[in-house]
C-alpha cells in the first residue's frame, strides 16, 4: 500500500515537471520580451550600487 502511494507520488512528479517545463520555458521569453516594453531604461548597476554591484 505505502510503496504504491509512493509510486503514483513519483509518476505525479514527473509528470508535473514534464507539464511544466515548456510553460517555464514560454514564460521566460514572455518576459525576456517585455521587461524592455516596461522598463527601456538600462540599470547601471554599478552606480546605483557601488561596489556591491
């Protein structure tokens, strides 16, 4: 009964990161593509921080 249980959890993983793997992946670009439409100014981190950047 338990390793049973422990079986479907696994398969339940698995299949949960097959599912969302490719939405991660749209996701990023989706973002990659708008972070310029919202904010077209580069940040130069290195004066807004200092030697922390």
């Amino acid at each position: 009964m338990l390793a049973e249980i422990a079986v479907w959890l696994i398969i339940g993983v698995l299949v949960l990161w097959a599912l969302l793997d490719p939405f991660s992946r749209v996701t990023r670009a989706l973002w990659e593509m708008l972070v310029p439409v919202i904010n077209p100014a580069p940040v130069d981190l290195q004066s807004k921080f200092g030697e922390w950047a």
